[in-house]
C-alpha cells in the first residue's frame, strides 16, 4: 500500500484504491483496469463477465439468512479525467497517479486523482472481497468511457441486470443523498482558416493564461471561477486593434472541464510592443481585481518567441469573427431552480479551443435538469456559432434522471444515515451527468439513490478526497445493504 494510504480506514478499500492508482484509466483507456476487475474476480470465485462495449458485471450471493432480499446493483465508472498542470511531467497512458496526503487530504502530484470515479471501484472490489458484512444478492457494475460519452451506459444490454434497485457511487458529498442529475448535450463548432505570412515588420509572441481552479463543468459552474478561454480573449481583442494578428490559440482540454489554462500565440506589431505589453497589464490588473477571490494566483503573460521570426496568421476576416464568437459565447449559469434551493437548473460551458492546419474547433457543453431547456441554451450555442460563421454540430447527448421522492431504497438510506449519525441526510438533485438517467431509461421502474464521499475540484489536478468521510460513506454503504430486504 502507498505510504499515502497507510493506516487509513478502511483498510480494504483503500488498498484497492491505491492498486487501481497505479493502472492508467482515462477514458477509452480502460482496458487493463478492467482485466484487472476480471481477475479479482476470477481470484474470489465470483462469477464475472465483460461485455461487447468493454462494461464488467460481476455477481456475488447473498450472505447466509438474506438469499431472499432484494438484489442491488453497486455501480460506478472504471474511466477518470486526466488533467494535470502545464509543468507536470505525466503520461496518462502509462504512468501510475502519484498520490499525496496531507492530515485529512488525498491529492495526486500534479494531476487529477482519480477519485472520480476510483472510489466507487475501490468500494465495488472491497465489497467484492469483503466476508464479514451481511447483504443480499449483489450486482457490480463497472462502466466505461463515463467522462466522455457516457458510452458504456449507453450501450447496456437491458437484459444484462437482474437487480430493481441500484446504488449509484459517484457523487462527492458526504452526507447527500442525490435522486435526480441533469442531461446534457455537448455542441461544438469548427471554422476552416486561411492563413497568410505575419505581416512585415512583426514579432511573434506567447500569451499564456495560467492559475486558475477550473474544475467540474457542472458542480463548479455556479462558483465564479475564471474561464481560460474568455480571458484570453479578452486580451487578443485588445491586441487586434493595435494589429496584433492571431496564428493559434489552444485552451481547455475536456468538454466537462471548466478550461484553466490558455496559449495563444500572435504577431504584433514591432512598434506596438510596449503598448500591447502595457494593455495586457491593465486588462490583466481589472481581470484578477474581478475574480481576486475566487481567483488569488490568475498569472497572464506576454513572452516574445526565441528564435522565431516569422509565423503564419490567420487571415484578418476569420480572426474577427473567431474572436468575436467567443466574446459573446454564453458561459457559465443560465437559469437556477425555482424548485430545488441552490440547484443549478440550467448552464453551459465554453469549454476547449483547438487549433488545427487548418481549422479551429471550439466545444462547449450544455446542461439542464429540464430537458426543453438542454435543446434551447444548445440551439442558442448553434445560433452563435452559424453567426460566427461556424459549422456547428450536437453530440447525442444524455437524459437525465427524474427525481422519485417516493423511493424505497432512498427511504432505506434516510433512515441508515439517521441510525448512523444521529441526523437527516439532505436529499438533493445534482447539476451534473450521472449514469442513472441513462441506467434509468434502459431499466425502467429501476430505484435508484446516489452517494459517496466529499470530493472537491475534480476533473482538476487540485482534485481531493476528504479522507474522514470515506470511512463515512463506507459503514453507511454496508449498513444500507444490510437493512434491504
């Protein structure tokens, strides 16, 4: 086990987690976590399968004296988000998560941690190994490709559970019962440049944008925090009027990720050098007094490119419009709950920014608890898009999953928590994808209620997990297991 995980409770999840730690797992990557799967179950004696898209299913049997409960599927997403900070040194597809933990923190060196969703297949191979604790038939169930496309949900066969109830582990507060998450669409948009040679007299030079949190599209989207693209366009729009000429600009990784980090690189002028140096700290002066709070270590800076004299520059009419796109691209909150308090209902994000030889794509990503509302702030993406004179395209998108204030499993796991702990937990609707609208529609009358541990900044390399409430989170799991009948 990783002297970061040493004494933690408990034992045997956590030592999973730091084994899972050590397998690469980004999306569409995920073939060797889940061979692993495989052969824990195969070296436990349960029965175990993988289907066509790349899901695992394993099954275990019911403790002596519950043969007759109700079965339950425990599920999460094998998939993590693989971000790490510009000067981090990582590769996703072969290195392990270096994990760091300060008192009650578990962080990854430089990189997301993979919490989201590790703790949820941590649990699933504790549980699956775990002989001391008392449950009926179980179900585990492990996704693919959660973070990207949701592909592994989409793609269950309907014939592939037995189990009418299901306990979702992917949601990042403790004490929180969630029983409803919004859907989403993701509309993306791509312009075919021309580029011409930066004009005489020219110097090609760096901004860069970095410092900012970032984080979840969906859970962090209601925070204020700084979005990289905007930033830096800001800065490019005052640096066109003083003939600054763009030839890339790259920001943002994932589609569910509030971008953090921004490149650009323009040809300006040798005479207005000191003037665009002299814009750029004013501008960046009124942006970190705006977001000082929620942004204290925002950094923008402008370096001259060494050995560099001439670079190629988008022509001026397609920079124009570019720029302006991203000016008036919505981002951020659309609309809050009039039903739920504090719940985002509606908001989409600005999300990545990619140049090509010759293209430039932006994504952006669309969420909502109210389906209208997903097609509505998606074609008013579209329309910005077109007006820009962008070739727009929707992926499929994702339903999401209509709470069931009713349920049974969620007034099992109300009622265990209050035996635990003394107190209520808060039931809530979460502004995020989760795979129970997608599990709800394949399964219908499928009960279902989610948790888990308080988890901040994920998708971030500031991710963390709050150590206390995983041990939390795991008695409150096996007392909900024990209490189904």
């Amino acid at each position: 086990m990783s002297n970061a995980l040493e004494g933690l409770k408990p034992e045997l999840l956590w030592k999973y987690f730091g084994e899972i730690s050590r397998i690469p797992r980004g999306s569409s990557n995920e073939a060797a976590i889940a061979r692993y799967v495989m052969s824990t179950a195969k070296r436990l004696g349960l029965e175990a399968k993988q289907d066509k898209i790349g899901n695992v299913i394993v099954r275990k049997p019911a403790t002596p004296g519950h043969e007759h409960a109700h079965r339950v599927c425990l599920q999460g997403h094998l998939d993590m988000v693989c971000e790490k900070n510009q000067d981090k040194v990582h590769d996703f597809l072969k290195d392990p998560i270096e994990l760091v933990r300060k008192d009650n923190v578990l962080m990854a060196n430089g990189t997301t941690l993979g919490a989201d969703n590790g703790v949820a297949v941590a649990t699933n191979l504790a549980l699956m190994e775990e002989k001391s604790i008392e449950h009926g038939p179980l179900e585990f169930l492990f996704t693919i490709d959660e973070e990207t496309a949701l592909t592994g949900a989409n793609n269950l066969d309907p014939a592939l559970l037995e189990s009418k109830m299901l306990l979702n582990l992917d949601s990042e507060e403790e004490g929180a019962l969630y029983v409803g998450c919004s859907g989403g669409i993701d509309t993306a948009g791509t312009w075919k440049v021309d580029l011409d040679d930066a004009p005489g007299k020219t110097a090609p030079y760096r901004i860069m944008v970095r410092g900012l949190k970032g984080g979840h599209s969906g859970l962090e989207i209601d925070k204020g925090r700084g979005n990289a693209i905007k930033i830096v366009n800001r800065i490019l729009r005052r640096l066109e009027d003083l003939g600054g000429r763009l030839s890339s600009l790259d920001a943002g990784n994932k589609h569910n990720a509030i971008p953090r980090e921004a490149d650009a690189v323009i040809a300006l002028p040798k005479k207005a050098v000191d003037e665009a140096k002299a814009a750029i700290q004013e501008i960046g002066k009124a942006i970190k007094a705006e977001l000082a709070t929620v942004e204290p270590d925002l950094t923008i800076t402008l370096t001259e490119l060494p050995g560099k004299k001439k670079v190629k520059v988008i022509k001026k009419g397609q920079q124009r419009r570019l720029l302006q796109t991203l000016a008036i691209m919505p981002h951020g909150v659309d609309k809050m709950s009039a039903d739920i308090p504090e719940l985002v209902e509606t908001s989409t994000n600005l999300a990545v920014i990619k140049t090509g030889r010759k293209t430039i794509e932006v994504v952006t990503s669309q969420r909502s608890s109210v389906a209208s509302e997903i097609q509505e702030i998606a074609a008013a993406v579209e329309t910005v898009f077109e007006l820009g004179g962008a070739q727009p395209v929707h992926s499929h998108g994702y339903p999401g999953w209509k709470p069931d204030l009713a349920s049974k499993i969620l007034e099992i796991a109300k009622t265990t928590y209050h035996s635990l702990y003394g107190k209520m937990p808060h039931v809530k609707a979460i502004h995020a994808g989760l795979e129970c609208g997608i599990i709800g529609e394949k399964y219908p009358g499928m009960d279902m209620v989610s948790f888990g541990p308080t988890l901040e900044a994920v998708h971030s390399p500031d991710e963390k997990i709050y150590v206390d409430t995983v041990e939390k989170f795991w008695n409150l799991l096996v007392t909900i297991l024990k209490n189904i009948n």
